[in-house]
C-alpha cells in the first residue's frame, strides 16, 4: 500500500509543463529585453557615428567660423533624425581651427556628438535609465577654397 502511494507520488507528472513555464518564462522575457536594449545601443551609437561624419563634412565645406558651427549642429541633428534615434540631448563639439589654415594648406574639422539615449523603458536590473553615445569624425578642408 505505501508503496503504491510512493509509486503514484513520484511518476505523476501532472502540472509539471506548468511549473516549467513559469521558471522559464521570466527568463525569455529577460532575455528578450536584454535584446531590445542591446539592439536599439547598437542603433543609437550607429547613428550618432553617422551624425559626426556629416556634421565633420558640413562644417568642412563652410567658409567661417560661425557658418560652420550652424551646418555641423544641422547636419547632426539631421543625420540623427533621419535615423529615427530621438536623444535626450544632442551635443556637437566643433574643433574648426582647420578653417583659419593658410591658403594652399589642408586644415582639418574635427566634431564630436554626444547623443544621450533613453533606455528607461527597459525596465530591467543592471540596465541604466539613459546612455550616452559618443562618436568622433575628422573631414579635411580643401586647400585651395575661399576661408571668411
């Protein structure tokens, strides 16, 4: 008799494809927005490698100083924009000391964005609320173009 209860105790397995879904579901669903997190990063740094790139050649292509200012942070913003990446701030550094080169020599434009990324939906452990993404890009000046 005890060990027929024994015997039903142990070999039933009713209920057992319920108590594993509900171990295993908070890990998928962890795993998954650890994706999410991971992929819109990798979008984000993405675009803000872009935004530097056009911002670099559209302060590269001005002729002053404060024209070049404007089209970098234009071109930034566009390029950011365009990729569908909404910042929580948006900051273009501008080095155009590559604008007051002498005629005849290449100067260079350096721009650095910083685009701080909202990630606070993620709700997850470890995640932070927000992350800064940074990208440097360098476009040379032409040598022989009309500088202001």
């Amino acid at each position: 008799m005890i060990n027929r209860i024994r015997r039903r105790l142990f070999s039933d397995e009713r209920g057992s494809n319920a108590a594993e879904i509900v171990i295993i579901a908070p890990v998928i669903a962890m795993l998954i927005l650890v994706l999410v997190a991971a992929g819109r990063t990798a979008l984000a740094d993405n675009a803000t490698q872009s935004a530097s790139f056009a911002a670099a050649r559209a302060a590269s292509l001005s002729r002053d100083a404060g024209t070049a200012t404007t089209a970098a942070k234009q071109a930034a913003q566009r390029a950011m924009n365009h990729a569908g990446i909404a910042c929580l701030t948006l900051t273009v550094d501008i080095d155009i000391s590559g604008l007051n080169t002498p005629l005849g020599t290449t100067g260079e434009v350096t721009t650095s964005v910083h685009c701080n990324v909202n990630l606070s939906d993620i709700s997850l452990p470890g995640i932070p609320g927000n992350r800064t993404m940074s990208s440097t890009a360098t476009s040379p000046v032409d040598a022989y173009r009309e500088r202001g």
